[in-house]
C-alpha cells in the first residue's frame, strides 16, 4: 500500500515536470500523507485484547459496578426533561 502511495505521489510530479496531467490538488496530497500516516500508526499500535471481563463492562458500564440502566440513578429517575 505505502508503495503505490509513494509511486503514486512520484508519477504525479514526473507528470507535472513534464506538463503532462492535471497539477496536483492539495487534496490529492493530503490523502497521500493520510494513508503515509495511518499505515505507520497501524504498525506502531497493537488491537486490545478484552478479557470477558472487559466486554461485560463495556456492553453495560452498571454491571459491574451493580448500578440500574444507563442514564438513571439510585431512584430509578432517568433525567429526563422537566415536563410544565
């Protein structure tokens, strides 16, 4: 991938020396330097690995804590808007 990025950037500019092709867009360049960026983050970082533990907790934080549904407290009140 990073080596078509790169290909890619180089005949664009070869393209451009000879006047030949349209010139390039600073959108062009930008998604260029995205992809550049992005392939070295995905090499740098490793993917979580959750226990099951972790996945109950994050499916419903109140779980493990024994707290009621999302958005609701001790008395069962859920915050909604005060009706007038």
């Amino acid at each position: 991938m990073v080596v078509r990025t790169v290909a890619f950037v180089i005949l664009r500019r070869v393209l451009g020396l000879v006047g030949v092709g349209p010139a390039p867009d600073a959108k062009d360049v930008e998604i260029a330097v995205l992809r550049h960026q992005s392939m070295v983050l995905r090499r740098q970082v490793a993917r979580p690995r959750y226990t099951p533990q972790d996945r109950t907790m994050f499916g419903h934080p109140g779980a493990a804590t024994g707290a009621g549904p999302l958005g609701s407290d001790a008395t069962g009140h859920h915050g909604g808007a005060l009706i007038r």
